[in-house]
C-alpha cells in the first residue's frame, strides 16, 4: 500500500543561490516548493550552502526586511514566519538576498531561474547542481576567507598547522558533493512526496 504525504503546492521554483563577493563562485540550484515558508527556506539554504544555523539571518526583498522578530534588531522587519515565497513572487528572474552571520557577513543572490510543474514521485527539495564547498563558520567573512585559502595552499606557512587543525584537519574549497546535500534534506525532512503504488 502506498504512503501518501500531503503535496503541497502544484508548482517549484528553481533557484540558484550563489554566495556574494567570492570567486569563483559558491553557488547552488534547488528545486522548492512554490509555497515555502521562508522560515523554511532558511533551513534548506543553510543545509545546501553547508552552514550550520549558528548565526542570524534575514531576507531583503526590495527595500524590506524579513527575519524572525527582534527588538534589538537595527532595522525594522517583517516576521517572516507565516510569509510564503510565492505570495512574494510569482515570475521567473526575480531575485532578492539572503544574509547570514552578520558578524561575517555571508550575502547571497537568489534567483527564481524557473516556475516548474511539481512531477509526481519526486521529493522536494532537491539540490540539483553546485559548485564549490562552503565557506567555514566564523572564518572572518570573505577576505578572512581568502586568507585561509592562501594559508592551506601553503603548508609552510607559520599559520597552517594552527588552522588545519582548527578546520579539522581537512577542508576542501574545491569540494561538493550532490548526493550528501540531498541526504541531508531528505534527513531534515524538509519536503513532501505523493508516493503511488
């Protein structure tokens, strides 16, 4: 007998979500629900990107701000949390940023590259492309980031031993691996599917 989970939307929007100001690029495409929460886009961002939800984060949509509410904020925003993506857009080629860590200052482009007919048995979201690996968590922003890559390209810097260790001893800036992305969505439990017998 077959499972049937409630399918949420008839459409996904294909997104890429590229990281600003590094190069080459760090870039994603995924496949989402039309109808995501944003708050639940957040979570598949940082599952994709390879972050680890350990800092602030808010949308900037035109001129506004979406984020979970803060009095301490700087900005004013709008609570995001019942905000669904397609009630902000419905054409392909629209774009707006997603920011992380403000402290570091992780910017991403995201654009709806495509407004696609959601396809039976299919698990959404699914990462269907990507370059490069992440950046490491509180490694000083992009040009703390850069610096690090110059360090463990030079094994005979005085800082590399210090910093292979502070990144585990491995990283790989070259690095992405398709199938583990999509295993963590899957293990987060993000998406939906209509299964048939």
């Amino acid at each position: 007998m077959a499972t049937v989970k409630r399918i949420k939307s008839d459409n996904v929007f294909q997104l890429k979500i590229t990281l600003n100001h590094i190069k080459p690029p760090i870039w994603r495409r995924v496949l989402v629900d039309s109808d995501i929460k944003l708050p639940d886009l957040h979570k598949i961002i940082q599952t994709v990107m390879g972050w680890t939800n350990s800092h602030l984060h808010q949308f900037i949509i035109g001129n506004r701000y979406y984020s979970l509410p803060d009095d301490e904020s700087f900005c004013e925003a709008v609570d995001y949390r019942r905000i669904k993506l397609d009630s902000l857009f419905n054409t392909p080629k629209s774009k707006f940023i997603y920011e992380y860590d403000f402290g570091d200052g992780w910017e991403h482009s995201i654009v709806i590259e495509k407004i696609l007919p959601r396809e039976k048995n299919t698990y959404y979201p699914i990462c269907i492309d990507g370059k490069r690996s992440c950046p490491p968590e509180d490694c000083g922003g992009t040009f703390g980031y850069e610096n690090l890559i110059k360090i463990i390209n030079n094994p005979g810097h005085k800082e590399y031993d210090e910093l292979m260790e502070w990144l585990g001893d491995y990283f790989a800036p070259e690095e992405f691996n398709l199938d583990e992305v999509n295993e963590s969505l899957r293990e987060k439990n993000f998406g939906c599917i209509e299964l048939f017998d």
